[in-house]
C-alpha cells in the first residue's frame, strides 16, 4: 500500500522536476511575484511632490518650509507665487500636495491664535491623499509646538506619544513579505496538486493509472503528497530569502510556522485535489486555480484588512484557509506568537482542511470508479 | 480594397462573430469575469478603516479623561473598548482584538493642569503598516480636536497654534473604492483584448483553421483586421458594462466626458489587442498563450499600473520598467476622467503613450505574423 | 519567362518536383530531421500517394508544397513555380486540406463553406450551383444547418473536402484524409477523387499511412523516416514481389504455423490471413513444403498476386537494413508457468446488453459478445464507432449505463484492487510518463502492480533484456521513437504477467515491421493462455484475431471468426473479399435493415 503511494510520489517528483516547463514553473513566477511584491507594492510614502504657496513671507513661515523641505517623505517641486497655477499642478498629477499658508501666518501666530494653513491634497488615490494629510499634519504640529514653546505660548494640556508596536518604522514591506509566504505557498502547490491529474488525463496515463490494483485514496494520497512537498519547501526558501534577503526580523519559533503552513497547506492541496477530480484538461485546471486563487487572496487580508469589508463579506471570509495562514505567518515572524495564541487560527484552518480532502476524496472516487 | 477582397474580409468577419457568439467562454471571459472582479473588488478591497476597535485605558477616571474617551466614543473610526490596566490591553491588541491602545497614566490629570505636556501613550499593532499610519492618523485629529474644543471651553487660547484645513481635491469623501473600480477596468480590459485574442488565436492554431486559412487567397492583414475589429468592440463593451456597473452599483462619480473615456479606452483596447496578436504569433496552443499573457499582460496591469500600489512610492528601476507597461497610461486617464475631470495635461500625453504602444505592438503583430508555420 | 505560366504547346511543369530538400525542427534539446534530402518529381494528372508510417515526413512535405513551411535547403516547385519565392501564386492554384480537415466546428456546414467561398474569391452569382454541386458529390445536402463539429467523422472529412473545393484548384493536397474515417466513408471519399482526376483532371496529392490504399493511386511515394524508399506506380513496387507470395496452410494451428514458418531463413515475412499464413519468400522460387523443419504436417503452399504491402517491407528490410526479427525472444521466457492451460470452457469476458449513454447520445448501444480464455478478441470501427467506449467499460473507467460484464469473473468498477493486478493495459498513443526515463517507468509501474524485492528486480530485468530497453534505459520516455515507446508501453503492460490483456489501437503509427513484431509478442502471449482484447481500425489486423467484432454507431454489426466475417460477403462477383468489403457489406446491410425499419 504505501510502497504504492511512495512509487506515485516519486513519479510525480519525478515528473514535476524532469519537465523544464514544469520546473520554470516552479521557480520563475514565485521569484517574480517575490521581487515585484517585496520592492513595487509597497504603500509607504517617499519623496512625494509637493509645493507650497507662500503668501507670508516671514521668519516663521520659512521655518516651516524647512520643515517640509527637510523631510524624506516629501519633495518640495516649487515654490508659488500665486494662487493660480495650484489646480494646474494637482490636475496634471505633477504635485500631490500644494500647502498654502496664509497671510496672517505669523501675526495669528504671535498672537498664539490657530493660524491657518490649508493643505490640498490630490483625492484620485484615497490611500495615498490620506497618507500625505496625515504625514502632513505631523509636521505642522511638531513645529507649532515647537515653535509656541520657543516662543512662550500656553503649553497644550496632552501630547500623544505615539509608538508602533512590532513594526517600528510602519514598514509596508515587513507586512507585505511574509504575506508572500502565504501567496506563494498557495499558488504553488494548487498548480502542482491541481494540475498533475488534468495532465495525466491529457496524455491517457490516468486510465493506465486506475487499472492498476491501486486504490482512488492511494492515488490521492500519491497526488497530494508530492503538493505538500513542494509547497513547503517553496514556503522554506521564502521564509529565508524574507529572513535574509528582505531582513524581516522572525520573532517567533519555527514549531508555531511550520505548524501553521502543514495545515494550510493540506487545506490547499484539498482544493487542488478538487480541481484536479472536476477538470479533464490542463486548460480547465489553471482556469479553475485562477477562478479560486483570485477571490482568495483578494478576501485574505492580504493587502487590505478584511475589517474594512463589509461584514457579509467579512462572514465569506471565514472558509478561505488563507486567511488564517496570514494570521499565523505574520503573528510568528513580527509578534513572535506562540502556538497557544494561535490555536483561534488553528483549528479553523485544519477543519477546512479536513472537509476539503473529504469533498476532493468523494469527488475523485465519484470520477473515477 | 476590391470588392473581392472585401468579401473576405466580411466572411472572416462573420465566422469570428459567429464564433464568439456561440463559444460561451468568449462571453464569459468578456462580460462574466469583469462583473465578479468588479463585485470581488467594489466589496473586497477597502483601505478605509471605519469603526476600529481601540483599547481605552484610563487608569484614574476623572473629568478630563472622561471628556477625553467620549471624544473617541464620537469618533466615527473607532469603535472604543475601556481597559482598566496596560498589560490587559496590551494582551487585546496581541490576540488582534484591537488594533491599538490609547492609554491615560494615573498621573494624567494631574500634569495636564500643572504644566500641561501631560503625555497619552498611543501604542498601534504596526503589523499591517498601512492600516497602522491611518490610525496614527485618525488619532491625531481626535485629539487636536479635543484640545481645541477643551481650550475653547475654558476660554483659553489655543494650545494648538495651527489649523490645517485639509481640502482633498477629487475624492472629498477619500473612499479607496472611488479610486479602486475605474483602475480596475484597465485590468479587465486587458483580460478581453490581450488574453482574450490570445486565447482564441491559438485555437486556431490548434485545430489547424490557421493553416487552413493561410492557403486560400486571403491576405494576413485581412485574418488580423478580422481578429481585431470583433475583438474590439468585445472589450468596448465589456468596458462599457463594467463602467456602468462601477457608476450605478458603488456610485463611483464619473466627472469626465464619456466620450474621453471611449476614445482612451479605445486607444488602450488596441494595445492591448496589438499585445494579445503578439503572443499568439508564437505562443501556438491555448495553455502557454494563456500563461504568457497572465505573466506578461494581466500581472503587469495589476501591479505595476499604479492601479493599488502608487508608482511613485516604488524603486526607480521598477518605476522605470512601468513605462512599458500600457496600463500604467490608462490607470492614469481612468483615474483623472473618472474623479477630476478631462484634464487634458494628464490626459493628451497618457494618451499619447497610449497610442505609441497601439502602433508599436499592432506594427510588430504585423511584422511578425506572416504566412508560414515557422 | 514569369512563373506560374506553362510555356505553351510543351509538356506541363510536373506537379510537385523536390530537389535535395531538407528540413528539421527543434524539439526542446533535439533537432529531429522531418525529410532528409527528398528528391522527387510527380506528373501532373491522376493521385500521387505519399506513404509512409507516421514520423515519415508526410505532414512535412505536404506543409512545403502548400507554402506554409520554408526548406532548410533545396528547392522545391509545384506546378512550375518555386514555392519558397512565390508562395501566393501557389496557393491560388492548389487546395489544401490538413490533418484534421480545418474546419470551424462551431460553425454550421453552410457557414463553413460560405467562408472559404469568402475567402477563395468565388463570386456570389456562381455559388447556388457550386455549392449544388459539391453537396451532392459529398452527400451532405440534408445537413447544411448542422454543426461541423457535430458531424461524424466521415461527414467532416468530406466537409473538409468540399471547403477546399468550392473555387476548382488544380492541385488538391490531402493531409491523412482517411486517418480515423470508417471504411465506407473511405470508399466514398475514393469515388470523389476518382471523379475529380478522372472527370476534372485535377492532380490529387495524398498522404496515408494506411497502406492499402496505395494500392489505388497512380504514382506512389515511399517516404520512412524522412527519406524517400521509392517511387513508381504501386504495381512497379508490387510486382518486384510477384511469385513471392504464397498462401500457406497447414493442420497445425495458424498461429503456430506462422511462429514456425517465419523462422525460416528463405522466408521473408509470415502474417496470418484468412485461416492461414501468408507468406513472403526472401527469393523467387516456390517453396517446398518438404524442406520445412521440423516436419509441417498437411503443409500447403498456393501462389497468391502480390500486395503493396510485400513491397513495402522488402524495400525497408533492404534499405534500411532492417530485418525483422527473425526469432523473437519469445514472450513465454518470463511468462508465470503456471498459467491454467487454456480451456475451452470458460468466457474469461462476458459481455451482456451493454449500453452507455453520455447525455441523449448513445455511445454504446446494446451489444453482448464473449471472449474465451487464450484468445484474441478484436473490436474493429471507426472513429466515435463506440469500440473505445467499450474498451473503457471493460477496463472499469467508465460504468455501463446499464447491462451486464464480467472480467475473469469481476466487474473490474467495483473488485477489489487485487483484481486489477490481473489485467494489464495498454493505452492508445503509448501512454507512458514522457517527463520520465525508460527505467523510472518500468520500476514505477512494477511498483504500481505491487511488485516488490527480489520479484520486482527480476520482472524489471525482464522487461529491459525482453524488449531490447536497457541500450535507452536512460533516455527520457517522449524522445524515443515511436516503435520504442510501443515496446516500452507493453512492457509495463506485462510487468505483472497479467492474465488479461488489454490493448487500445495498439499499432496506429508504427511501421510495418514494428507492427509485425509486435503481433508475434502478443500471439506468443495467447499460445500461453493469456487472453488478449484490442481495438483496431487496420483491416489487416482483424485478421490476426481469432475472433472480432464489428461496431459502427455504439452496435455489434457482426461477430464471429474473421473468416466467417468475410464469408457473408462472398458473391459470385467477388469470391475472395477482403476484411474491408466484408466491413464496408455488414454497415450497408445495417443500413438497410435500417431504412427498413
């Protein structure tokens, strides 16, 4: 019996590894995805083009043009000299923020009276021109209250010390990077696993397959295993190019990680093997992988929090493994979570993973005997 | 053209009608699917944070605190928890119950009045980076408002000796779904025009009508204008649906002129077609031509279009590789005719990028598709 | 003078002349040479033949005349015009029909040929008549609404056919019209071509594998492995055979007779045919039957006229110094001893009222047949005739819809694995893991079948000595020619010395000799009692069984010996029938009694 299923899986290695188009594969769309993801989606904000329209020329407003000027999340384009040419250069997008300060700027100042200061922001991006406000306004408080203590005004009765926990700096890339452990880790072994059987079925082996005296549960323990594999070591690689390459620091053990990646990645082969019992061509498989993988990443937190969505969909969320992974992979690498923090995310995802290799068991036997 | 020639060309036309009309997944991948990613997206992708659970921690309740956390209460993007110490909200945050702390010390009152500076610890989970800097954001303007208001209540002056007055041009309301769904169409229409006409063309290889084709009297350009015209007005329209679905089902404005929208997606269509024609000419069965237009077309348009991630934020070398992307262009137009308005500086040189990429990839399609097998 | 104009009152440009033409392609890592330096010239008028077994060069060559593929080297002209300068001017003067026909399938028959009437430029006014014409010729008049791709195979080829017809080309190429198609449809497709060169004097290039046919063109050409074995008029390649062939027949059993009379050095080859031998000497003398040894008893030999085929194999033994193999390393070697002796009794595979319906079409309707221990069983038909259905009922892939079967006494759907370790598979187009080498194959399905230890060795040694594998014991399975991966194929068939054998078109594209050694394996395997089924669609080989069956449209049209096959289609015109006039007499018949009913 199992020396049955150890010949499959060798095969299916095997075959996997022997193939060049299937071995590219393997390797050239986990590393574009992993450098596009790790250096192109990043949300954080740096040298952004602005300029300001100053009509109080002062001491203290070219102060808090230093201001600006001196941080690295913007780049002063121009300085105007009039109202007009403002909509013009938000419109064509060759400035993202224009700061007016207006011309009681100092004496409102002096007279430690909330001087005005107007920030237009460029609205066509919602997550950039919120970001830019925000940045913004860090700096207009930091230098009024700087500039009151300096010069004598009313101190403000609370000050907010802000302080990221986990994540220092509020880099994107130590969010986005160990979600592509989860991503990559997904797309591969659903190819592998969802794939191998569409191919059989191409070339005819599948039927010499089922005449011999192996079992349908050998042949789907045959067909998965080799998708564990080598969805965990695709996983393993990443998990050290993130450690090493992108220097995300991995707070937590390894036992709560790879805990976490077995169970979601039988969860994933389980669809894989449902694909694989419901397609007869290579074709059909991929269309089938592309039709899941999409909705489940997109649904997964992956790039978006799943608390902004609206709450049925919120509810949708709940069956998509990937979803729990995400949890498990940044709650390891950035919080150093331990197994017994994890277990809400646990038992979810090898429930979904206990249902999928049931409904794929049922669906391979109903195709195939 | 004689009228020989213009037999043929409406009899390849007529068959490629017949085809799409009859072949269901042609419908699908043109109408179908734009309509699921635009419903996965409209629903699914939201940067917006509204109603964030935060945890309160006032370790000494008083009038000053008080007023403080209703000032949260009020807030419409947070949802407040009280905590009666630290570690207990600190273990919230670390089992993601809340997304952040705001914590008044016993001695917080007491400062505030002798001397003021009286600090408020903010901690947020910095996990997801983004999600964290809008909350730092947000939590910022809770409390420059609840310092003005405190200060006016007690007939002092400002504490706070600025006002920003943020003015958002565009998108007053900052929805990311206002910016998301017009992106989103340069994606689905490189699904018809590039994967589409990839898809269909080898076909043709595959069941050898190509080659069937090749030997009768009918001229290259002919079998290519004849891929082109049906396959175009199959994205026009699913652009078409997809914009009214983007403008009546999640009432994304649409400010611009439709028919600068038309002609810059027309432009963007014929790229996209050029693009699809190329990699039919060598990809000649249906599962690579697939695969190669998902890497090199689809991918490219969801990422590297500054369709979620903003180009200016990447690294120079991937900004640069964006300029061939001809989504980049067209996410450009979408956005500005969608939300600003036809402004013509953004639009005539997007578009005229638009139209370089037409002629390049069409003129290379041409090129290259000749009448042999090799 | 400018090309593509006859100079006048001389003999026309023939119409396909080749000089030296050479052209390869790159698979992956390896350049495989498609025709290697072909130098040949067809008259115009009449049917050349372009025969060959697959992997020829016969696509290839086709692909060059029509323009659509450039030659590494030489030249290459069709009716007077050099085809690699001027391609347009070639392809306004020929038809040309690919594999597979090249038609839309979505698309009704009007429509399909309303498009190549677009395209060839036939003008609106003359269509009516045309398309009259061409519907009649092709018999497809009461079917212009349907769909091509809901035709039968037959239908589509002669749509094919009309498509390319609807502007009258001078030169017709034909890419494997006949590959697939059932014998009265091949016949049909016969008279059509007759009728164009004949009545329209149309020159027709026609590439086949089936051999058979060449036997109704005026030229042939020989085409093996891309290089050219001969050419002529077929009765040229035949008659060099005349007084060679002989019909032997003896009381020793045929198959027997066939294993003894083909290890004897004079004879060239021996293939079973109509409860005999067929017999091909290597010299012209008549043979002596007192010279066999051991002794035959009742051994008779009758001259019979020579066939293509005859000629065929004499020229690929001579040129490509091939033989074929004289003693084959006989099949019992390695054979389980104790396999029961066969009995006479027991119906290893009974088949009752079987039917399979794939929505509202019936694939398989109705059929029973039986198959006893030790022999060989055929299902013969045409494509979609219901005979791959079948196969796939036996094996246990697909359930019946209803009726009854039992293999060596299971319905294999429902045994226990154990069972399955009984049979042995042989699936169409050799299908093997081509990603992996010869030796990873053969361990794996010996890992498959449950062999292990020392077994498993000895089995794998086997197969590797017994087919001749262990020289391309490395090579990856996908490169290997085609008559390896078929040995390959059958020895992963036989890794478990299964009782039951069961073979899906076993021998489609191999070559003569390749298909003859392969028949001497699987009569060895029967002579031990183990019973074999297989699907074919070469007449020929109906005659290797000891029993058949005919299918066309999911029914039994006729079961029994071959002889009792060919029997019912003896008329005083036609005493001696062969196995496809007897095929091509029971579908008419059932038509008959269809029309009838």
């Amino acid at each position: 019996m199992w020396r049955q299923v150890l010949a499959l899986v060798i095969k299916e290695l095997l075959a996997v590894l022997r193939d060049a188009k299937s071995r590219a594969v393997l390797i050239g769309p986990p590393l574009i995805q992993l450098i596009v993801f790790g250096y192109a989606a990043t949300f954080d904000l740096n040298h952004v083009p602005m300029a300001i329209y100053n009509q109080d020329p002062s001491q203290a407003s070219r102060e808090l043009v230093a201001h600006f000027a001196g941080s690295p999340t913007f780049h002063v384009v121009a300085m105007l000299g009039s109202e007009r040419p403002i909509d013009n250069l938000i419109d064509s997008r060759q400035v993202q923020l224009v700061l007016v300060i207006d011309r009681r700027f100092t004496r409102d100042l002096l007279a430690h009276q909330p001087a005005p200061v107007q920030a237009i922001v460029d609205g066509r991006n919602s997550n950039t021109a919120l970001l830019i406000e925000g940045y913004a306004n860090t700096i207009l408080t930091n230098f009024a209250l700087n500039w009151d203590a300096a010069h004598g005004g009313p101190a403000p009765s609370a000050v907010l010390d802000l302080r990221a926990l986990y994540n220092p700096t509020l880099s994107s890339r130590w969010f986005i990077v160990p979600g592509i452990v989860a991503l990559l880790t997904q797309v591969v072994t659903l190819l592998v696993v969802g794939l191998s059987v569409a191919r059989e079925r191409e070339t005819g082996t599948f039927d010499q397959l089922l005449v011999t005296p192996m079992r349908p549960v050998d042949i789907l323990l045959g067909k998965g295993l080799p998708g564990l594999l080598i969805g965990t070591v695709e996983a393993s690689v990443i998990i050290v190019a993130a450690v090493f390459w992108f220097d995300i620091p991995l707070r937590g053990g390894l036992l709560p990680l790879y805990l976490g990646l077995l169970l979601f990645v039988i969860a994933v082969s389980g669809i894989g093997l449902m694909i694989s019992s419901l397609v007869s061509t290579q074709q059909q498989a991929l269309l089938g992988a592309f039709l899941f993988m999409v909705p489940s990443i997109i649904l997964s937190g992956f790039a978006t929090p799943i608390a902004n969505m609206p709450v049925w969909v919120q509810d949708l969320t709940l069956i998509n493994p990937m979803r729990y992974f995400l949890v498990i992979v940044r709650g390891v690498f950035l919080q150093g979570a331990d197994i017994g923090s994890l277990t809400s995310q646990y038992w979810p995802m090898a429930t979904i993973g206990a249902v999928n290799l049931v409904a794929a068991a049922w669906l391979f036997r109903r195709r195939t005997i | 053209m004689n009228q020989v020639a213009f037999r043929r060309l409406r009899g390849l036309l007529r068959k490629e009608f017949l085809q799409i009309w009859r072949d269901p997944s042609a419908l699908a991948i043109a109408f179908l699917l734009p309509a699921v990613l635009l419903l996965i997206f409209g629903y699914g992708v939201s940067l917006d944070a509204r109603n964030v659970p935060l945890a309160l921690v006032v370790q000494r309740p008083g009038a000053l605190a008080a007023s403080f956390t209703s000032a949260f209460a009020r807030s419409p993007y947070f949802r407040p928890r009280a905590f009666l110490d630290i570690q207990q909200a600190e273990r919230a945050m670390q089992a993601r119950e809340v997304k952040g702390v705001v914590w008044l010390p016993s001695d917080f009152a007491r400062r505030a009045e002798h001397g003021g500076n009286s600090p408020i610890g903010v901690i947020v989970n910095g996990v997801d980076a983004n999600d964290a800097r809008l909350i730092e954001g947000y939590v910022q303007q809770v409390w420059a408002t609840w310092l003005t208001a405190e200060a006016r209540a007690q007939g002092q002056a400002s504490p706070t000796p600025l006002s920003a007055q943020p003015r958002v041009r565009f998108n007053p309301a900052v929805s990311s779904r206002n910016y998301l769904v017009p992106g989103l169409i340069a994606v689905i229409m490189t699904l018809t025009g590039a994967l589409l006409t990839a898809l269909v063309i080898a076909r043709e290889w595959e069941r050898g009508t190509m080659e069937a084709l090749m030997v009768t009297r009918v001229a290259m350009r002919e079998i290519l204008l004849a891929k082109l015209v049906p396959y175009f007005l199959l994205g026009m329209g699913g652009m078409a649906a997809s914009v009214a679905m983007a403008v009546l089902l999640f009432g994304v404005p649409l400010v611009g002129a439709w028919w600068v929208l038309a002609g810059a997606s027309a432009l963007f269509m014929l790229a996209a077609l050029g693009m699809g024609l190329l990699i039919s000419s060598f990809a000649r069965n249906q599962f690579v031509a697939g695969q190669i237009a998902i890497i090199v077309t689809f991918l490219p348009a969801f990422l590297l279009s500054g369709f979620v991630f903003d180009i200016g934020s990447m690294p120079r070398v991937v900004q640069w590789i964006t300029h061939v992307v001809a989504a980049r262009y067209f996410v450009a137009i979408l956005q500005s005719v969608f939300l600003a308005g036809d402004v013509w500086s953004v639009i005539l040189p997007n578009a005229l990028a638009l139209a370089v990429m037409a002629v390049l990839f069409l003129g290379l399609a041409r090129a290259v598709f000749h009448r042999r097998l090799d | 003078m400018p090309p593509g104009v006859d100079p006048p009152e001389a003999e026309p440009a023939p119409a396909l002349r080749c000089v030296d033409v050479r052209r390869s392609f790159r698979i992956g890592k390896r350049v495989v040479v498609a025709l290697d330096g072909i130098n040949v010239e067809a008259r115009r008028g009449g049917v050349t033949g372009l025969i060959g077994p697959d992997a020829a060069g016969k696509t290839t060559l086709m692909r060059l005349a029509a323009g659509l593929l450039l030659p590494d080297s030489g030249r290459i002209e069709v009716l007077g015009i050099d085809v690699a300068r001027d391609p347009l001017a070639v392809q306004a003067r020929v038809g040309y029909m690919p594999q597979h026909f090249g038609l839309y399938e979505d698309l009704s028959v009007r429509e399909n040929l309303d498009l190549y009437a677009d395209l060839q430029g036939v003008a609106p006014a003359e269509r009516p008549a045309r398309y009259a014409e061409l519907l009649h010729m092709t018999g497809l008049g009461p079917f212009t609404g349907r769909m091509a791709g809901r035709l039968s195979g037959g239908m589509k080829q002669k749509l094919g056919l009309a498509c390319t017809l609807v502007q009258p080309p001078e030169l017709l190429l034909l890419d494997e019209p006949t590959v697939g198609v059932d014998p009265v449809s091949r016949r049909e497709l016969w008279q059509i071509i007759d009728h164009l060169t004949r009545g329209l004097r149309t020159t027709v290039l026609f590439s086949t594998a089936y051999l058979d046919e060449a036997e109704r063109c005026d030229t042939v050409l020989l085409l093996h492995e891309g290089k050219l074995l001969g050419s002529g008029p077929p009765r040229e390649i035949s008659g060099a055979m005349e007084g060679r062939s002989f019909h032997a027949v003896a009381s020793l059993g045929r198959r027997q007779l066939q294993e003894r009379l083909a290890s004897l050095p004079w004879v060239m080859d021996a293939v079973i045919q109509s409860g005999g031998v067929r017999v091909v000497t290597a010299t012209r003398t008549a043979p002596d039957p007192a010279s066999v040894w051991p002794p035959v008893p009742d051994l008779r030999f009758t001259p019979v006229p020579a066939r293509f085929e005859d000629g065929f194999v004499a020229r690929l033994n001579d040129t490509m110094g091939r033989t074929a193999p004289s003693s084959p390393a006989s099949a019992e070697g390695g054979l389980r001893a104790a396999l029961p002796p066969p009995a006479q009794d027991g119906e290893v595979i009974v088949v009752e009222h079987l039917t399979r319906r794939f929505g509202d079409f019936t694939a398989v309707d109705d059929i029973s047949f039986g198959v006893r221990r030790g022999e060989i069983f055929g299902l013969l038909g045409a494509n979609g005739a219901g005979k791959s259905t079948t196969f796939r009922m036996l094996c246990g892939l697909l359930p019946p819809t209803s009726g009854r079967l039992r293999v060596a006494g299971f319905d294999l759907r429902t045994a226990a694995a154990p069972v399955r370790g009984r049979i042995g598979y042989m699936a169409q187009k050799f299908s093997l893991y081509g990603d992996l080498s010869v030796a990873q194959n053969l361990r794996f399905f010996a890992s498959a079948y449950r062999l292990r230890g020392a077994r498993r060795a000895e089995r794998i040694a086997w197969a590797s000595e017994e087919f001749e594998l262990a020289p391309m014991q490395d090579a990856t399975a996908r490169d290997l020619p085609l008559g390896f991966k078929q040995r390959l194929a059958l020895a992963c068939a036989l890794m478990h010395e299964p009782e039951i054998l069961f073979l899906d078109e076993p021998t489609s594209g191999v070559d003569p000799l390749g298909r003859r050694e392969f028949w001497r394996r699987i009569n060895g395997l029967a002579e031990l009692g183990v019973t074999v089924l297989v699907t074919t669609h070469f007449m020929e080989e109906a005659e290797y069984c000891d029993r058949l069956a005919i299918m066309a449209q999911g029914r039994v049209l006729s079961a029994g010996t071959p002889e009792a096959i060919k029997a019912t289609a003896r008329t005083a015109s036609r005493p001696d029938p062969t196995m496809e006039d007897a095929f091509i007499a029971v579908i008419e018949a059932a038509d008959n009694r269809g029309l009838a009913a």
